[in-house]
C-alpha cells in the first residue's frame, strides 16, 4: 500500500512539471500543483510577482548531458541539451553599488559590493554571482548595483548545471539592467571563467554553453576546442528520464578537480612519446598504448575514459540523426560503465539506479551524469515506455532509500534569457 502511494506521488510530480511546461495555466497543472501542494510556481505568477515588485524577470535553463562526460576540459567533444527546470531571478536597480542577492532555496540573503569584490576563502553560493559581476566588470562594463531574488527548481548539486545556470541568470540580468549586451557564447566564456576562479572548480564550457546557447527542441554536439556547435533533433521515439539518487555532489570538494589533473599528468607522459599532442582531444587509443608503460594503470585508464568517450560521442550523434535509437542507448550504457571502472567517479546510489533502470522494459540505456560522486541518473527509453518507467524507477529505488526519488522528464527548452513580462 505504502509503495502504490509513493508510485502516484512521484507521477504527480513528474507530470506536473510537464504540464506546467505545455501549459501552466491549464486545469490539469493547476489541479496537480494543489494536490501536490509543492512550491513550483508557474510562469504566469512569477510573472505577477515580478510585476507587483517593479522587477524584471529573467530565467535560465538546466543542462541534461546526453552524452560525452569529462571530455569538456580536455578539448573533446560533448552530445547536451537543456531542460525545463529553471533558475528564476527578479532583479530591480539600486542607486548604489550594492548587489543584494536573496536565495528562496536556501532561505539566505546576502551581498557584496561592486567595488570591492572579493573571492571567499570558501566559496558558497553568492561567490558564483561575484566572479560573473567582477568578470564582467573586468571586460570594461559598468555594472549597476541591484535587488535579486533567485528561486532554483534545479536540484543543487545532483549534476544538471545548477552552477552555470545561476550564473547565466544572474550574468543575463546584470547586464541587461545595466544597459549593456554580451554574444551568448563570450558570456558562456566568462560564466566559466567566473567558476573556475571564484568557485574553485577548473571546470570545462559545456554547461555554460548549453545554458547560453542551446535553443529549444534540440541537443547540440559541441566542439569545446573551436566551440563550433551542430544542433540535432532529439527522435519522438525516445524521452529521457533522469532520476535523483539522492547524492549530492559537490565539485568545489576537490575530487573533480583531481580528475583534470589526472587527465594533465596522463597527457604530459604521452606527449613525451607524442610530441604533437596539445590535449587528450589528439590522442587514439595506439597512442595511449604506447604511452601505457610510462604511467600507472589508474592514469590509464582516466585517458582511456576519455580518448573513448569522445568516440562515443561522434558515434552518438550518428545515431541520433540516422534514428538509431538502440544504437544511442547502447553507447549510453558503455558511457556509464567507463565512468564507473575508468573514471571511478560513481557512486553505490548510482549503480543500484542505474541497474533498476536497466531492468526496465522499454529502457535503452542509463548512466550517470553532470560530473559524478552522486546525482542524478539518465536514462534513454521508448517514449511510449515513459509512465511505467517512471512508475518503477520511483517504486522500485524508494524501496531501497525509503523516500520518493525526485524524477524529471526532460524537455528541451529556451536558453538563458529574459522573460517577456508584458
Ligand atoms: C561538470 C563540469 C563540466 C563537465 C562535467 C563532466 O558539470 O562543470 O564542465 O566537466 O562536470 O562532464
């Protein structure tokens, strides 16, 4: 009896962020946001509020990583796209240069001063707005002081871009008031930059330029060395499902950064065999070979990750245009398998979500995604499969955990931007 309520709940749930999605005005969002009594607002009244406090609204997509993980810093290739979970930001001007931030999710307010920005020891969650501010500045743009508010509906630390979506809004907004404009992908740049020096995270582009730069319906296969990006359709046939382990992970805590230099160190020892090599991006698996001797097996195998993950990417981009969908879901699965023996950065959490989603009917393939150590799981399956997965995935992983994971079904929506208000 227990399990059926908890199976219902985690339907009301998912549905109601595809509805609120569709149509946030429509009877069946508004009856599923009363039952649930949850704090997801609609649109339309976070509009009003915006309205009733003379503010100007802005929002900024999650990131879903279909494929291509780690690849980012080391000038490879990656397969994402956004989703429908939004970070939303008021923002009104102040007469001085003060940014005051309010955090609904973490029930904190906050501020610093634009002349005298300062990166914290430990950085928390105000530093991300810092390091946008002070970079902008930076690129000789005079930022005014402001009023903001955030409210995030991204699960913090579950590895869908919680990060580089706060900074989008938050880069978007301060410009915007400021009377001053940025090309999309040099504010993805600058987004980076911002994290890697005052978050602590020598993180890659992708997050930040599928926040900035993805446009709805579509994934992107991103060059992160030239930045050149080809968009593909996602087929009807499939919807991706991601799943919450319940496991946060938090990058700035060191393990992240030490997979990058991992990455660095394996990449120096090839280069002294192939001196050509600028990154992991121009080594092939013959090159690694001949390099295997000069390091150990743990640095190995974290290039091995890589040099195949970008494989896996192309392979996974000619799957997805010529609509071989098992194809995809096979490369998904490997993709998660050489994140957990090569990469070593799963988690227990992980792999029991990952093995109930390979159980399931209808499932193509599942692995974990964003930068792992916990968060959340991806799984490609049939579209027409969605409910009962969904139904499983909540049944059969509450079981193991004792509470209703939260799931999302991803739904490729609108870079960061403004939003129309009138
Ligand atoms: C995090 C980083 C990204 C990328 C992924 C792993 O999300 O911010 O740059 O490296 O991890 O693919």
């Amino acid at each position: 009896m227990a399990t059926q309520l908890r199976v219902h709940y985690t339907h009301l749930v998912t549905y109601l962020g595809y509805f609120n999605e569709q149509d946030p005005e429509s009877i069946i969002t508004r009856i599923l946001a009363a039952c649930l009594s949850i704090r997801r607002m609609t649109c339309s009244a976070r509009i009003s509020e915006a309205l009733a406090v003379n503010a100007r609204l802005f929002r900024a997509p999650g990131r879903v990583n279909i494929i291509g993980e780690h690849t980012d810093y080391n000038d490879g290739l990656v397969l994402p796209t956004n989703t429908a979970l939004y970070t939303w930001l008021t923002i009104s001007p102040r007469m001085d240069r003060t940014v005051q931030v309010t955090s609904s999710n973490l029930g904190d307010m906050q501020s610093f001063s634009l002349d005298d920005i300062r990166r914290s020891e430990y950085p928390g969650w105000l530093d991300y707005l810092k390091g946008v501010a002070a970079l902008i500045e930076s690129q000789g743009i005079r930022l005014r002081g402001a009023e903001i508010s955030v409210d995030g509906e991204i699960p913090i630390g579950g590895g869908l871009s919680s990060s580089a979506s706060l900074e989008l809004a938050a880069a978007t907004a301060l410009l915007e008031i400021s009377g001053a404009t940025m090309q999309p992908q040099q504010l993805a740049s600058l987004c980076q930059q911002a994290e890697q020096l005052y978050a602590g995270v020598n993180c890659g582009i992708m997050d930040q330029y599928t926040v900035a730069c993805c446009q709805r319906g579509e994934a992107i296969l991103l060059d992160c060395r030239s930045l050149d990006a080809t968009s593909v359709a996602i087929p009807a046939e499939i919807s991706l499902i991601v799943t919450d382990s319940g496991v946060k992970h938090r990058l700035p805590d060191g393990s992240y950064n030490d997979r990058a230099d991992e990455c660095q160190k394996a990449l120096e020892l090839i280069k002294k065999i192939e001196p050509d090599v600028h990154s992991l991006r121009d080594v092939s698996m013959t090159m690694l070979h001949k390099a295997q001797d000069s390091m150990d097996s743990r640095l190995f195998r974290r290039a091995r990750h890589v040099v195949k993950e970008i494989d896996r990417v192309n392979s996974a981009f000619a799957a997805l245009k010529s609509n071989n969908i098992e194809k995809l879901g096979a490369l998904v699965s490997d993709s998660h398998a050489s994140l957990r023996d090569d990469f070593e950065v799963s988690c227990d959490e992980v792999e029991r979500l990952v093995e109930i989603a390979d159980a399931c009917d209808g499932a193509l393939g599942s692995r974990m995604v964003g930068g792992g150590f916990g968060g959340c799981v991806l799984s490609v399956v049939h579209t027409d499969r969605v409910d009962e997965i969904v139904q499983q995935l909540g049944s059969d992983y509450g079981e193991i955990t004792g509470e209703i994971p939260w799931i999302h079904i991803v739904l490729p929506t609108d870079p960061a931007a403004e939003v129309d208000t009138q």
